[in-house]
C-alpha cells in the first residue's frame, strides 16, 4: 500500500508537506502542492480516512438507527439527514433494528467502535440506559420520532396523541362507531401514542367503541393478516372503521379486504392509516393518512446533532411537529 512517506519520497518534499497538502493545501506553495499531486496521481495513493480519523478522536460519518429501513416514512427520514448531513461534510451510517433491542444493541456497539461524531436513533424500548452511557462517553445522541421524557437527549418527534385524534375524529364525524385500531407492539411509544389519542377521540362520543388488534409487527403482512383476520368474521362482527398505526399495514389491510372480495372499501369499511407515504395516493382505494413530515425531521435531526457537535454541553431542545390528516377515498372522502 502507497503510504504519505511514498508520497513525499517521489515529490521530494517533507511529510509534513504532503499532510498540509491533503488536509490544510492552503499552507502550501502552488509549486509544492503542484508536485504533490502529481505524486499522487502517478503512485495511486489513497488516503486512509478512516486511521486519519482514528486518530482525530472522531470519524466524519454519524450513525443513524431506524426502526424499519424498508418503511418508506424512515427511509424519507434517512434521505432527509443524508441531505443534512453532506451539506456540514458529513456521511451517514444507516442500521436497521427491525424493532429488535437485541439487534438495536449490536448497532449501538458497532457505532462506538467506529467511533462515529454522533447518533440519531428511533429506539425500540424506553430504556434509554445503553444511549446515556453512549451519551456519557463524549457521544451526542438525538431521538428521532421519539419524545425525549426525562433524557437529556435532544429530540425530533411529531405530536402522536394528536395524531391517533385526528384520525379516530374523522372516522367519528364519516358517522362510524365501530372503530378498530390495527396495530405492532403497543410497547412501542409510537404506538401507544396513537392508540392513546385514538382512544380519546372514542371516549368522547357516545355508543363508540375501540377494539384494539395487536400484531408481531407493523409491516404488509402483518396488516394482510389483520384484514383477513376480519374478512373472516361474520358482517354482524366486523367493525365499521379501522385505524392503522402505519400505512404499510393499511396497505396490506387493504389488500385482504379488496382480495376476499366480501369487505367494501369504504362503503363497510372505513380505513385510515399513518405517516403518508407516497404509495398512499397509489393503492387501489387511495389511503387517507395521517401525515408527518418524515424528510424535514431528517433533517432537523441532523441540525440538532450539529449543534452538539459544535458546541458540547448544548443545551438540550425538543422539537415537535403537528401532523396532518390528509383525506383520501379509503375513508369515503375525495382522492387528495
């Protein structure tokens, strides 16, 4: 491997030079820069960024941690802090804990031993132990989609409760009574927000009800399962209305409904779902959905991180932002 010594051997200057070159070439004259380069070219030298960061105590890239890489919402997410992320001259390493602390765990060691500037994160539980410790040890930390609680973490998080309000009020007012929330694991604070800001709605009308279906996770073919698991029932049985936490679970809901040919969407069944993505216009009945705005807190994610980076001990901020209801065919309103 062609090292900086090579480099400085062929044209015929000081290490030092070449270092100035390749990270400070404004300290060098243009005849040595010019020679420099040329070495370059002509030995193959490639730098070895990740030892010159070993060094510095801290790497150019910043990690980010997603509940489900293959949810269009975090990928938006994702593509919101890359942009955010390039503009300071920054990478992002992206993991996908597929809402597994076990698997959280080893991205969390993985980052620290790439000694990355600083982590985003959706954590899957509410322990925020392993984060306070990355925390403690020089590391910055911004939750993402996520409420801060106590922590001493800044955070991007959009108003749930509100959300599952919006969504359970517009089922409500379309005259439906028998509401069912179709949903992942409630131990996801995403999750129980919703459910809970659903649930208010409901309390607050008299002769609604809430029936809640919990499923392994909040994917296609969990909300596929859920939706055939409600075609089965006699019609007497079924609800008249059913909120998702997500929209790839409405999605695959959708899709059991319309298959089995004996649930009319929205004539029996009224559908909502959560966090419109782009697909959501696309389905056979347009989804209405809740809307978040998944690039902008990529984006402000990342501006948090940098002001932590950029000034340590920052204080910590909250951001929040209000969803949006965004009305659709699914729940017997106008494609939008």
């Amino acid at each position: 491997m062609v090292s900086v010594r090579d480099v400085a051997t062929e044209a015929g200057v000081s290490v030092g030079t070449v270092s100035h070159a390749l990270n400070h070439p404004e300290r060098v004259s243009p005849e040595n820069l010019s020679r420099v380069h040329a070495a370059i070219e002509q030995l193959g030298f490639v730098r070895n960024d990740a030892a010159r960061q070993l060094r510095a105590g801290r790497s150019r890239s910043i990690g980010l941690v997603v509940l489900d890489a293959g949810n269009p919402f975090f990928a938006e997410v994702a593509r919101g802090a890359e942009l955010a992320a390039a503009a300071a001259g920054l990478s992002v390493l992206v993991g996908n804990s597929v809402e597994d602390p076990a698997r959280e765990a080893s991205y969390l060691d993985l980052f620290r031993e790439q000694r990355v500037g600083g982590l985003l994160i959706t954590p899957t539980t509410d322990d925020p132990s392993a984060l306070l410790r990355l925390h403690e040890s020089g590391t910055p930390v911004v939750l993402v989609d996520r409420d801060p609680g106590d922590s001493p973490f800044s955070s991007v998080s959009v108003n749930d409760v509100l959300g599952g309000e919006l969504a359970a009020e517009h089922l409500l007012a379309r005259g439906r009574r028998r509401i069912v929330f179709v949903c992942g694991p409630v131990s996801l604070t995403q999750v129980r927000h919703r459910l809970e800001g659903a649930r208010r709605a409901v309390d607050r009308c008299t002769g609604a009800t809430l029936e809640v279906i919990e499923r392994p996770a909040l994917t296609v073919l969990e909300g596929r399962a859920a939706g055939d698991l409600l075609a089965d029932r006699r019609p007497v049985d079924r609800p008249d209305a059913v909120f998702c936490a997500n929209d790839l679970m409405a999605v695959g809901l959708l899709q059991a409904l319309v298959m089995s040919g004996r649930v009319r969407v929205p004539d029996e069944i009224a559908l909502v779902g959560y966090d419109d993505i782009d697909f959501a216009t696309a389905t056979v009945v347009p989804l209405t959905s809740v809307r978040q705005p998944a690039r902008l807190i990529g984006t402000t994610a990342v501006d948090l991180l940098l002001q932590q980076l950029g000034e340590r001990g920052a204080e910590r901020r909250a951001v929040r932002f209000e969803p949006e209801l965004v009305v659709r065919a699914s729940s017997g309103g106008q494609v939008g």
